[in-house]
C-alpha cells in the first residue's frame, strides 16, 4: 500500500518509524514532513490545510490510505474532502471532530450520554460568567471553546485570575471567534493519564495509558506548553480504573457519536483525570497525542499499517503491547512556549541503548540540520523499567546538556 501521513512534527515522525516497519507499507509520503521524516518517507512540500494540494497529491501517487496528524485540517474536514474524492483515511469528518473542535460539544455531548467529566456551564457573556464564578469555590477552570494550540485553559487559582481569563476571552478576544463562548467548569484534583484508542464506529481498540508533562519547566513550574516530555504506560492506572474508562468513556463516547449521526473513525484521545470520585474526561482529542504517541507506538507489537485495515474493516485487529515503559524528553527552543529563534545548528545525534530520536521542528539545509521550531525534537528510548528507559533517553540529550540556545525537564518520569 501507499501511505500518506498529514503533519509536520514528532508525533507524525513517530507514526511514520512504525508505519516503515510494516511489510505491507510501500511507499510513504509525509506532507509535509520534517527534517526526521526525510530520512525514512518522501515528503512534499505540501501545508497540511492546502486541501485541494493533497487530494491532487495523492491521486497522482496512488495513495492508498492517509493518516492526518494534527486537529486543524480535520475541523476544516480534510476526511470530508479526501472521501467525496473516493480516497480511503483513517480520521474522522468535520463532524467527528468536534469533539475536539468545541469544548461545549464536547461536555454537552458528555453530559447527554453520563460520561463523567467535570461540572461546567457555557457562556458567552462576560458578565453572567462572572456571576457564575461568583458563587463557586476556587480554582476554577476557564476554556475558549474553540482550538487555542493549547493555550485556551487557564487553571485560575483565584477568582479574580478567572475573571481575567474571562474578559481576555469575552471582552479582549484573545483567541478571537475560539474564544467567543467560553466553558467554566469544576477544577478537578487528582493524577492525569491520556488513553488513546483506534476507532471505527461502534469498534474501539485501546492503546496503553500514557503521561504527559505539560509545564515548561522541572516540578510542573512555567507556563503550560505542547507537551516536554511523556511515558507509557501510566503504572499507577489501575487495571479497573482501565476498564471503566474503557466501558463509561471511550465505548459511551464511540455508541453516542454513532446516535448523534457523527459516526467517529479514527484516533479517539481522552485527557483524564483520576480522581477521588473515579476518572473524568478532561478533554478529547480526535487524533494520535503529541507526544503521547511518541512512547506508545514503539510498544505496539502489531504491524501499524494492518491495524488501520483492520479496523476500518471492522475486524479486531488483536492489539499486542510490550510489557516494556517508554519513556520521551522534549528538546525544545530556549524561550518556548513564547519567542525563540529557528535554524540553529543541531549537534551530531547519538542514540544510546535502546534509545531513539524524533524530530519534531528540524529541517535539512545545506549547513546540515537545523531547528524549525518550539519543540525540536523527543529522545525516547524503550526499557525493562521505566528507570532504565529514562537513563538510555536521558543519555540520548548529553550532547545538548550544555547548549544555550535550547533547554530540557530534568524529571521526566521521575514523580
Ligand atoms: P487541555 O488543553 O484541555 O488539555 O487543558 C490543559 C491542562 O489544564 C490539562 O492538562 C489539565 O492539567 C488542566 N485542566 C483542564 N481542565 C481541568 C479541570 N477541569 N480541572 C483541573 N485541571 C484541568
Ligand atoms: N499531549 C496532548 C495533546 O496532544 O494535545
């Protein structure tokens, strides 16, 4: 088969690395890629909302299956266009992704099926929300509705931190036509764990929990950002916390997506919260996690590319997980999340162990590799142990340890 992989980052670099070890992968494309990519797909320079590019793409090289990384073009319903051309993709339609594309969908959707999330209510009046806020306790959460690359939640410890939240949002615009209705909801206490699944309608195929670490900087401080560094699977997940995440989340979510006519195909990402009271949906994502995916799909025994014709066929494809932990650390550009400066020479990379590198912002040029972005690249490596998977990532990061122009969390994994 001839693949497509939509995205630009680590966790396309990622599914390309398993989709490259299947025997039934013939050729595949990245559009438009990275620096890593290259090394093992062919990329086009192709943006991933250039709709029309990619259709006339993949006609032209017989692709056979596309794969689409971030949310972006799938709200824009790139899965909508790509079908009505009579290509095959596994990720879900416009429709679909709203899960993703509207907190408000997404916990009213929640809220008519008892999936167990945080309490909230919806506004778009900074003044109402304001009197809401009133009379709860804080923290409080305050969400733009729409996709924020992130930065739309704010974990107010104080009220008056959520009345700002709410007049950035309502009065200030700050995320424009995403933050025009914002959700308010619960601030929920406990560990948070993703769990992906491979969906096709009523069909749901989870992966291994994993753990992401969003702050910027060692013992969660700084600002939120896409993620420094994760590993998989979450040990301290029970294996009933797991199995009723699977049976009052994930299946609620696919069985209620099919009644409201939004049949969902593809990654189905929840961020959870374990709480006193149970797991909670924090968020759902409606594709593979950055940089979840890039310590989980190293431990799937299956050929990838079988699992998506599975799936979309409606056979269970008989997922098989290592018993190993993986375990990645974010390399990213000194001043991430805020400014920082691209096309920095990188080092010559070492893999040590069973380590492995991912490139997230890199590009090939003629003075060699260079950075392209916020997050530059993951040192991963697979282990017995979690430790040992952290001392073989860990050591992948020497040759950076003492450059200024990029910075790294120390304790990944180490909580
Ligand atoms: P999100 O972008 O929705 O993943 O939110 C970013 C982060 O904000 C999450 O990973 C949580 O740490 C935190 N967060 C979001 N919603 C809540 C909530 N209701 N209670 C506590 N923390 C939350
Ligand atoms: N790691 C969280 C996300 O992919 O949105």
């Amino acid at each position: 088969m001839n693949i497509l992989v939509v995205g630009r980052g680590g966790r396309e670099h990622s599914i390309v690395m398993k989709l490259a070890e299947s025997d039934k992968a013939d050729k595949i494309y990245a559009a438009p890629g990275n620096g890593g990519i290259a090394e093992i797909a062919e990329c086009a320079d192709i943006n991933e909302m250039d709709m029309d590019g990619l259709i006339a793409f993949a006609r032209k090289k017989s692709v056979d299956l596309t794969i689409v990384g971030p949310e972006n073009p799938l709200l824009s319903g790139i899965v909508n266009r790509f079908r009505e051309a009579g290509l095959l993709v596994f990720a879900p339609t416009r429709e679909a992704a709203l899960l993703e594309g509207s907190k408000q969908f997404a916990k009213e959707f929640m809220q008519k099926y008892q999936i167990p999330t945080a309490a909230y209510k919806s506004f778009t009046n900074a003044a109402d929300a304001k009197g809401y806020i009133e009379e709860q306790d804080a923290p409080i959460v305050v969400k733009a509705d729409g996709l924020a690359a992130g930065k739309g939640v704010i974990v107010a410890e104080t009220k008056e931190e959520a009345f700002q939240a709410v007049d950035d949002m309502l009065v200030n615009k700050a995320f424009s036509e995403a933050g025009a209705t914002i959700v308010i909801e619960e601030c929920l206490v406990g560990k948070e764990f993703s769990l992906m699944a491979f969906v096709h309608e009523n069909d749901v195929y989870p992966m291994v929990t994993a753990r992401d670490h969003k702050r910027a900087f060692d013992r969660d401080q700084g600002p939120n950002t896409g993620g420094m560094g994760a590993f998989a699977p979450a040990t301290d997940i029970s294996v009933e916390t797991l199995e009723f995440s699977m049976q009052n989340i994930l299946r609620k979510t696919a069985d209620g997506m099919m009644k409201e006519g939004r049949p969902f195909t593809g990654i189905l990402y929840a961020g959870l919260m374990m709480t006193e009271a149970g797991p909670k949906v924090i968020e759902f994502n409606v594709r593979f996690g950055d940089p979840e995916t890039q310590v989980v799909l190293p431990l799937l025994e299956n050929d990838l590319v079988q699992v998506f014709v599975d799936v979309l066929a409606g056979k269970d494809p008989d997922l098989n997980w290592a018993d190993d932990s993986c375990l990645g650390i974010v390399l990213a550009s000194k001043g991430y999340p805020a400014a920082y400066e691209k096309g920095v020479r990188l080092p010559a990379i070492q893999k040590s162990g069973n380590g492995y590198i991912i490139h997230s912002g890199t590009k090939q040029t003629e003075h060699g590799l260079v950075s392209d972005g916020g997050r530059v690249l993951l040192a991963g490596a697979r282990g017995a142990s979690l430790k040992q998977a952290a001392k073989d990532a860990y050591q992948c990061l020497k040759p950076f340890s003492n450059l200024d122009a990029f910075y790294y969390r120390e304790d990944i994994g180490k909580e």
